[in-house]
C-alpha cells in the first residue's frame, strides 16, 4: 500500500532557502513541494519586526491556500522575527530553522559555547541566543551583513576571479576577528559554528579553510530535512535523486532572476518558475 | 510680497536619496518638503522593472496626496525604470535625477565619453546611455552592485577600522579595473565619472584618490537641487541653513533605522520619522 503523498511548503525571502529545500528534496524522495520565494521584497535581514512578520504572514497563508501540508520556514531572519506570528496565521504544522539548528550544535558542542553567524535582523532578535540558552548552550552571535550580497554576487570560490573572492575572504576574516575578540571578552570557547544563513553554506569551504581545525561547522538545512522525514514518518531516501521537477517554484520579482540566482542555491536548473503577486 | 512657500515631494528607495534632499534644502532655503524612504522594500537596485514601477508609483501618489507641487525621484532606479509610469500616474511635474546628471555631464566632458558607475538595474535599463546618446555623448555603465551594502555598513572612509575601508576600496579597484578594460576594448577614453546612485556620494573621497586626476567626478545632487530650483523660479540661496526641520520624513520600515542610517546621508541628525505603510 503506497503512503498517500505530503506536500511541503517551503518560505524564503528570496534565494537562501533553496539550500533547504535541497535537502528536502534528497531527504524526502516521495514528497511533493512548493517554493515561494519573496524576491520582490529581500532581503529581509535588515528590516523590523513587523514588515518581516506581515510579509512571512502573506507568504505562508499562500502556501497553505495552495495545498502546503506542512510549512518549513527556510529563512532564518523570518524564524527568528516570525515563526509566532506565521503558527497564529496557519492551521498546518510549521517548523523553522533555527530550533533544528541549535539541536544540531547541542548534539555536538563539548565546550557548550557556539559562534552564531547570521544577519543583522537574526542577530538582533538574539533567537540563537535563546535556543541555545534553553538546550545549555552559550551562543555568540556574530552579525555579517556584507556576506549576503556577496554570495548573490558570487564572489565565492566558485568566481572565476580569485581577486573576488579574496575580497569575501578578507570579509569573513574581520567578521571572525570581531567574533574571536568579543569570546575573549567574554571568556568563551566556541567549538561549534553554525550557519545561521541559509545563504551561507556557499561559504562553507572558505569557512573550513579560516576557522581553527577543532571547530565544526553546521548548517541547519540537513539537520531540517530530517527532522521534516521523522515528523512525517516520511520514508527514508533509498536513492540520491532529488530533481527539481517534484518543485512548484514561485517568486515574487523576476522569474528570470530567480532561475539564473537560484540554480546556484539549489546545485541544479530550475525550468519553470511562476511570478506571483503578493501587493507589494 | 513674500512668495507662497512651495512643497517639494522627494523619493528613495531608502536613504541614499537624502544626499539629493541635503542639496536641495541647501539651494532652496524657503521650500517645505516631504522625503519618502521606501525602506521597507529596498533594495530597489535589483529588482525588475515592473516591481520598481509598481513600488514608485506608489510613493509618488502618496506624496502628491500629502500636497506635493512638485516630485523629485532622488533614486536612480527609480528614474531609469519608473519615471513614465510615474509621470502617468500624478498631475505635478516630476524630475529624475538621470537627466540632470545626464546634462551636467554634457557641460563638462571635452571627449564624450562619460563613466556611469550604478546599480545592477540602472545599468541594465540603460537610462544613462540612451540620456548620454542624446546629448551626444557615449556612457560605458559599469555595475557596482556591492557599493550600497559597504555604503550602508559604513566601510568609508569616515569607518574608524581602516581594514575595512580597504576591503571598499578595493571593490571600488576591481570595479574601475573591469571598466577600464571594458573602455579599452570599445575604444572609449571617458574624461568625466558619473556617480548613477545617490548611495555613491559617501564613497567620493575614496574615488578621487583611484581614478586619473583628469577624470572629474559629478554626482546629481546638487544639479539637481539647481535646476528644481530653476524651474521653480526659487530665489537662490542666500545662506547656508540647511535645517532638516523643514521636511518632514516618511519611512515604510524601522523609523529608528531610518534616523541612524539617514542622519549619515543627510550629514545632520534626522529628529522625528514617520512609519508608514504602503501594503507591501
């Protein structure tokens, strides 16, 4: 008898999530799953409280007026701002990034302090902070704002000009230079790094290559998908074919900008992606 | 006979246009204004033109209700991809910031060939070309999509860590460098450095100290401030009060944002900001 077939929502500001919603894809071979990407408005990092709520709010009734089952909200700043506000607005399950996050450092740190790099937006809102706190952990919060744009840009160590990415590379350095001066101030010892970003595992290489050799490195999106598997008593992945083609993608800017952007997030070509209309 | 005080509506996408209105306050010392920051949707620099039209036109309408006699669009984007959607949609005359900065260059560059610096969606609108062609110039637009990110954190010259003030610099070098090749390959020899966003004025120090001395650098605020003061019919200005206390401030995201960033533009604090929302 085949399981009838769950179909997920997943929410991000713009490009981001899509690292998330690859893991999905990998993790949960027998799913289905809708992607909005909030283009028109991103990045959400820098803005308040209240327009990250009211436009996660829009985003997440669209997915379940479209059949979501199930919400992941794969963006960090709308976790951390709005994962309240969106639980109040919908009637299906939603789980966000950060809770899975901090479970996955708890599982791993020895020293119990983690070094949080994230945006403004997710730094202010000290969500980390507060997961961390609950589960006996310290965290760090480290607030990168330039890594976002240059991700976008692709100034990473896929850029055919090692001169670009060498200028992300000096800008990480002085963001691990702020973060290793203020744990010394306030005598802590991170061994643990999460990725407070779904845009920042396209950093992770460079990452590897800046942190001491004893530090992990987590990123939230596989930590999430299989917390996704188990809440759904989804069957584990038999085989490694996570097309896009089980996807309905829609974005609320250019869809031509979401296509050539968004293959790099999600590691393979997106063909067909919608443009909706939030009224924004 | 003293003249009826006119009110001059000005819109951004955030902040960069109160470089625009710190000039215009200069040169018209009896206008009232009202200055628009759609920062809850910014950055308009790299969304398309119908998301940008839409937004602008938003604005436009709200400042005409609020009693505007006159809009100046002290956003580059939003001149390059709105401003006939904006013309269409309010009865007051409306000035971009393309054309005055198209016909300061025209006055000064003896070769013809004119450097745009701007953002993604500036330079792929092609305003400043086609605005330069007219004036029988030739423009080589060269995207600068990282400079309003290190604008906003600060990483200028006035950033108190000289490491990162480099990092902008050296952004600003592989910019000029990929320009540069780019004018040789045409067989341009532009004489004159349009700065096409209103963010690029904080960077002006740092960019004298990078290009040939020959090269002069304009930035459209302040031609823009004379010719709405010309066709006006304003009086010059005869002192230098530049007060703040005669514009009134609308913000569509965090007010407390807006004054800190904004005062920086404005280079005097910014004392009371309303928060409005446009339904985005």
């Amino acid at each position: 008898m085949s399981q009838p077939v769950v179909r997920i929502g997943v929410f991000d500001s713009g490009f981001g999530g899509l690292t998330v919603l690859r893991a999905l894809l990998e993790q949960l071979p027998a799913a289905e799953f809708c992607y909005l990407g909030d283009s028109a408005r991103l990045p959400y990092g820098s803005k308040s409280r209240e327009t990250v709520a009211r436009y996660a709010v829009e985003s997440a009734r669209l997915l379940e007026s479209d059949g979501a089952q199930y919400l992941v909200i794969a963006c960090n700043t709308a976790s951390a701002l709005a994962l309240d506000a969106i639980r109040e607005s919908v009637r299906v399950p939603v789980l966000g990034v950060i809770e899975t996050g901090a479970d996955s450092a708890a599982a791993v740190s020895v020293s119990r302090d983690v070094l949080v790099l994230a945006t403004d937006a997710t730094v202010q809102s000290h969500a980390y902070g507060a997961a961390c706190a609950e589960r006996g952990m310290r965290a760090l919060e480290q607030a990168c704002p330039l890594l976002v744009p240059l991700i976008e840009e692709g100034w990473t160590t896929a850029n055919p000009d090692p001169e670009r990415s060498a200028v992300t590379r000096r800008v990480l350095q002085l963001y691990l230079a702020e973060a290793a001066a203020r744990a010394a101030d306030a005598g802590m010892t991170p061994d643990t790094l999460l990725l407070g970003c779904t845009h920042y595992p396209l950093l992770r290489d460079m990452l590897g290559s800046l942190v001491p050799a004893n530090m992990r490195i987590l990123d939230s999106a596989q930590t999430t998908a299989r917390r996704v598997q188990r809440e759904l008593g989804a069957p584990a992945a038999s085989s490694s074919s996570a097309s896009s083609r089980r996807c309905r993608f829609l974005a609320t800017d250019s869809v031509e900008k979401f296509q050539s952007l968004g293959s790099r997030f999600l590691g393979q070509p997106i063909r067909e992606v919608e443009h909706i209309d939030l009224g924004g």
